[in-house]
C-alpha cells in the first residue's frame, strides 16, 4: 500500500475522484494546507506542489505530481532525488491563462489602460488611435496548450499568427506560420503583438535581451504570461522607456512578489498583474487539476506511464 | 450644379472618391475644421457632422449625410427642416466599437480595472476568482453592425448570445436566441452580461431603470458604448453601489464631457472612457465613412434613393 499526500484543497467530491482511481492506497489529505515535513517525508506519491526544502530527503518519494504547469521550482539540481517522476498539470489552466493574456492585450491595444489612469483622475481625456487584432500579425511564444488557445482566440478576431515552439512539427489549427524558437530573432520585426508563455529554465532565463526588443517594432505589445525570469526586469523597463515598444503587460516578475520600489509599477505603458491568470481563478482550472491527477493514479496504478512529465533540462513536458 | 459641402478631414485620395461619384458638382472642403454659417446655408448637400445651430436656417439644404452612427443631435424636433433627407453612418464604426466594447469586457470579467488601480499603488493583491465568457449568457441589446459584430466576437470565446432587437426576423448567425425590444425586461435575469449598444432617442432616454437593474444578476456586467442618456447617471451609480450588478463599462454619458464631480469617476467597479470606442480612433473607419459617403453620392445623383435613411422617430436607419 502507498501513501499518497494529496495538498489541494479537495472537496469530498475531489476525493472520491482520486480515490477511486488508485483503490486500496492509503491517502492523506492536507485540505489545502501546508503538510508538515513529517507528512512529505512519509509519502510514497505527492499530489500538489510542496514546499521544495524538505524533498530531497524524502527518499520514499516515487512521483511528484505538481498542481502547477510550471515546474521551475522543483527542476533545480539538488532539489528532487535524481530517477524521481515529476509530472505538472500543464493543460489544466490553459483557458484561464490564454483568456487573461488575451483580456490583457485588448486593454492594452485599446488603450483602456490609460483610460482608467485618466478615470481615476476624473480626467475626460482622449488618447487617439487605436490598433485592432484584426490588423495584427501576433507571435506567440510557446505554443502548449496556452499558447495555443490563445492563438484561436486572437485569430478568431482577425489576427495573422505566427507561433513558435521548440519543435517543429505540423502547423496547428488557428496558427498561419509554424517556426522552431531558433527562427525567433528574426521573426520579431514582424509582429505587433508578442505573447511569450515560455516556462522558466536555465534555457529561458532572460533570454529577452535588449537586442531582442530592439528588433520589435515600435509600436508592439509585449506579453508576458510565462515566467517572469524569462524577462530581465531592467531591459524591459529600458524598452518601455525609451520607445523600444508602445506597451507591455505582465502576469510574471521577477522577484514576486515585484518589491513595491520596483520602478516598473510606475509605468503608464506597463500593466502589471500579480501572478494570477492561472491558480484557481477560473474554477474549472481546479476540475482540471483533479482530473489529470486521478488520471495519471489510474495508469500508475495499471503500471504505465503516467502523462504530463517535466523534462528536467527544459522544464517543458516530455 | 449642387453645392457639396465636405467637413471631413479628408485626404487628397479621399476627395478623389467622392469627386468621381459625383461628378460636375461644386465641392468645398473645410478639412476637418468647423464649417462658417456662411458654408452651411451655402449647401445643397453636407458630408459630415455640422453643427446643429445654423440647420433650420439651411434653406438650400437637401441631405446631410453624418459622419456618426448616432442621430440624436439632428432628429430632434425643429433642427432639421422637414423633409430633408438625413443618412448616418451606420457601419463604419462596427469593427472600431464592437472590438472596444469587447476589450471593457474582457478587462471587467478578469479585473483588470482593480488590477490597474493596485498597480498605480504599487500593490501585489490578489482579487480572486475570476469568470469566463465560455461560461457566460451575454445578452446583446441592438443588434445592428455593432451589437451583431460585439455578439460574434463572444460567441468565438464560447459565449451563450441572447440579442435583442426592435424587429422580429430570421436569428443571425452568432446569435443564439433573438428576441424584440419588449423581452428584454424579462431576459434580465439570466444574462451575465449585458450589452447596450442602443441610439439615443425619446425612446430609450433612461429606459435603463432601478426596476431593470434589480433585474440583473448580482455577477452581471453591464456595457453601455451606445448613447449616455440611454441610464440615467444616478441610477447606475445606485446599481454599482449598491450591489445589484459586479461592474459596468461605459463609453457613453450623460452629460458629455462628464464633469469632473460626477461621483460615478470614483467608482471601483465602474469603468469609464470619454466617448472614444468610434471617432476615427481605427483608421478603418474614416475610410469606411468616405465609402458610404462615395456610394450615397453615386445613388442620389443617379436619381436613387440613398442609404442609411435615419427614422427621425427613433434614430435608427429606416
């Protein structure tokens, strides 16, 4: 029998889900709590994300399975046992995200950011034109479920997309051009709109450079849902100041949370959100979470291979 | 010959257009500058929005094509001689106020208003759960270019669309349910969003009462980009405060600029822009007005009747 430590905060519906997916196991449930380091050490399987000190003695651990589709935290060296599983729940918040980055480039194209500055300031003030996703050529960085769905709702209003991913393969529906991230440099001048949903990783890591937003057009909107590493915050604040491009909008910094004497909170052409287009802001998102891990109980109980594991080196899935 | 008289500010190209559809005639362009009296009572034709004033004395005068969607100015009662021919400019601003009227909504349902406000204060606050409009019954109230164009752009998100209009017919594509005018007090309750994209006329002045909005759900967004006067400004507020709706997007008020101590620039849940959904703010829509001007100018002087006709009853085209 193994102990399964599940950290979500389940409601017996949730429960009876996952317990029927892996009969006879012993379960622990933590109701959305932080488990103690007693609790992570004695479990053989982890549903939910866990504080990540007390992992690497936990020498009973077989398989992480992460609530999370970002894995950054737990892909350090040093952090799990070398052989363990480690799956995330990458599909599980693609509506959530790809609504909150599309929601976020609308306001930012409309300029209804600066109509609510001006709001607040009971200022009836008129900022000129406006730009529509119908005219728009949008690059979409990262093209897993996020970034896809995302690339459906832009075209759905018009947009030419243009998406890229780490490897090639056939150009899915609601995507016009199909490249590997290699051809990324140069597709930028291109676009009018740059949704980047890449993950964070040592591969990742700032590769924003300022060369990267020199070669975007002036009048781009830079999003960023990913990963906020992915971005050095002082190269995006020197883009936005200096003309680099017409406005960005950010779910991710980094740190987070952004200290509050972050420059980048002060800037009329930037909106910052605080790291919530996914968690379980949509309630589906945490439906979804529940169904992958009581799908990936059931195959590992069956002795397969469960779905959704994280590739060490990049932090994507398999 | 007829005296043409252009206030738009057009573009050589654009004179080129409606010279060629109206060839022989005498044009006088003011280039986007406000006509004299002089100019007006000169007229045989007006291309553009004029001021109201100096109308009734425009004893030449036999149609004013507006730049507008919206007639009200011009149909109430003794600005406008009789019999005079008044067209609009109804749909050319489709694209530009439908996508606006999208964007306040998408930024309402994911809170990107409250996210905005705690940005200015440098806040990393989380507003929690947010909704979608994949899950959503959105009733659109008009359904003309733009309430048809507001209807199909949330129906791509997944969206359940309700529409509402003056006369019974044959229910678009985008549109779910089509119901007249008389059934909107009782679709009330099930729309979590509701869209107002309606003229201004004696008719619908203030027909969004207290009675409608205790109607809607507590969790509804309402979105007014059609005339201010269509909600009573004290009423709206009373709604928003008062708990009856979650939120509202206007671009329209009442009275227009909204002074700067109407209490309703205060709210949290109210999201306010000056009146800048249509104007040219999309290039698209100038070039659109100087088409529908060029096609009405080749029908009347071809002995036809022109299009777009507003019913000085009540604001609509006939």
């Amino acid at each position: 029998m193994e102990n399964i430590l599940v950290v979500l905060p389940v409601e017996q519906r949730h429960r009876d889900k996952l317990e029927a997916a892996a009969p006879g196991q012993r379960f622990v449930y933590t109701c959305g709590a932080e488990p103690t380091r007693e609790q992570i050490l004695a479990a053989d399987i982890i549903i939910g994300n866990v504080p990540a000190g007390p992992l690497a003695a936990a020498d009973r651990l077989k398989w992480l399975q992460l609530n999370s589709a970002g894995a950054d935290a737990y892909i350090k060296p040093g952090v799990l046992r070398p052989g363990l599983i480690l799956t995330n729940a990458s599909g599980a918040y693609g509506k959530a995200v790809s609504e909150h980055a599309f929601a976020m480039t609308l306001m930012l194209t409309k300029k209804l950011h600066l109509y609510r500055d001006a709001q607040r300031q009971s200022r009836w003030t008129d900022y000129g034109t406006v730009s529509s996703l119908s005219d728009a050529i949008v690059l979409v960085v990262g093209l897993g479920d996020i970034g896809l769905r995302y690339a459906r709702l832009t075209k759905a209003m018009g947009a030419y997309v243009i998406g890229v991913k780490r490897r090639a393969g056939a150009c899915p529906e609601g995507v016009d051009e199909l490249y590997t991230t290699d051809a990324l440099f140069d597709l930028l001048p291109r676009a009018d709109v740059i949704m980047s949903i890449l993950p964070g990783s040592a591969g990742t890591y700032h590769m924003y450079t300022a060369a990267y937003f020199d070669r975007m057009k002036e009048s781009a909107v830079f999003i960023n849902c990913g990963r906020g590493g992915v971005v050095d915050g002082a190269v995006l604040y020197e883009a936005l100041t200096r003309g680099k491009i017409a406005a960005a909008g950010i779910d991710v910094t980094e740190p987070e949370p952004l200290p509050a004497d972050s420059p980048l909170w002060q800037l009329d052409n930037l909106l910052i959100t605080p790291h919530v287009s996914g968690f379980y802001h949509l309630p589906e998102t945490f439906e979804r979470i529940v169904d992958i891990a009581a799908e990936n109980l059931a195959i590992y109980f069956a002795g397969g291979t469960v779905k959704n594991i994280v590739d060490f080196e990049t932090g994507y899935r398999h």
